[in-house]
C-alpha cells in the first residue's frame, strides 16, 4: 500500500481536513435535564440511568450518550414548537 502525502490529497478534501474542529469542553459540560412533567424526558431519563450506571448489566456509555443527545434535540423541538 502507498503512503499519500499532503500533495497527493485531492483539494476539496484537503481543505475539510484542515477545517477548525469545535469541542465541547468536558469541564464544562451540563447533560440536559429532564423537563418536569414531560414523559418523553421522563422516560428518557430512566433509560440513560439504566445505562449509565457502570455497576449494571446494561452498562452502555455511547447509549447513554446517544440517548443525552435526543434528550438535548427534543428540548429544542419543544422550544421552536
């Protein structure tokens, strides 16, 4: 197998290799809290407890975190709701 060098890249995919990256900065990370009240949230809750807790058979921390972000993304469908 060749080694590619910088050169041997095609341009446009030259360019999105060197975009800027934004991270969250994990000392500064709040998870979402559920809405009182919401069973959607309520429910999501309970399953990223299942999950996120590393003493259970269902441990999963990607799950949890899959689950932490449709929690996020359905708050902000109810707030442009």
């Amino acid at each position: 197998m060749a080694v590619r060098y910088w050169q041997d890249v095609p341009r446009a995919r030259a360019d999105r290799l060197q975009e800027e990256v934004q991270l969250t900065d994990p000392l500064k990370y709040k998870p979402p809290a559920p809405v009182k009240g919401c069973r959607v949230c309520g429910a999501l809750q309970r399953q990223i407890d299942r999950v996120d807790n590393p003493h259970s058979r269902s441990y999963d921390p990607s799950k949890a975190t899959d689950l932490r972000v449709e929690m996020r993304r359905h708050h902000q469908s109810e707030a442009g709701a």
